[in-house]
C-alpha cells in the first residue's frame, strides 16, 4: 500500500533532530543508552501526541529501575535494572500511560507503553 503522510525514517535519536509528526515509536533502544541521553530524547519527544516504547525488564518486579549505564554497553538487565519512564530520574508520571502488550521471555519481559 502506498499512503502519501506515512513515512519511517531510521536515525540516530541522541543526535539528530525528530522529524515532525504525530507519534513516534521506540523499540528496545533506551536500555542501550545512558540517561542523560533518554533524557535529551524525551524532550524532543514532548512534540507528540503519542509516544509508544518497548523495552525489556526484568521478571522480578522488585528491580531497580533506570540504573545509569554508559551507553552501549550493553543492556540493563545485566545489572538487574530496566528503563521505567514513570520513575525517576524521568517522571513521567503526570503523562497518561498505558500498558499495551507484556510478554515474558527467559530473561525478563518485554513491555509495550503509550
């Protein structure tokens, strides 16, 4: 099919500029990076209307969320951590968020907000 407004585009989110629009996905990307950088990438975000995020966490609900990691370096549930928007140092618990999809895997579950 061809829709003339749709458009994916591939960039690197901690540098380049986000292309206007009005939702914008992320999948299993924000583990990979440091919070300052999640940091940057949620201000360009505030331009949305809907933010949509997968990312893998631990099984254990008792993790420590958000614990700061180099970026890179791997994924953060080697250090039993997860990103977790609602908590700090994001906050985002003023925003409307929605658990779309949850799925279980050998080494954590994979999770799906907006």
């Amino acid at each position: 099919y061809k829709y003339n407004n749709l458009k994916f585009i591939h960039l690197d989110a901690t540098r380049d500029n986000l292309p206007r629009g009005d939702i914008i996905f992320f999948r299993q990307v924000l583990q990979h990076l440091s919070n300052k950088q999640i940091k940057n990438i949620l201000r360009k975000c505030q331009a949305y209307k809907w933010l949509i995020i997968t990312e893998h966490q631990p099984k254990d609900e008792n993790f420590t969320p958000n614990k700061d990691i180099n970026a890179g370096s791997g994924i953060r549930i080697l250090w039993d951590s997860g990103i977790d928007l609602e908590k700090a140092p994001f906050g985002m618990k003023s925003f409307k968020v929605r658990n779309l999809c949850e799925v279980e895997d050998d080494h954590g579950k994979i999770i799906t907000k907006v």
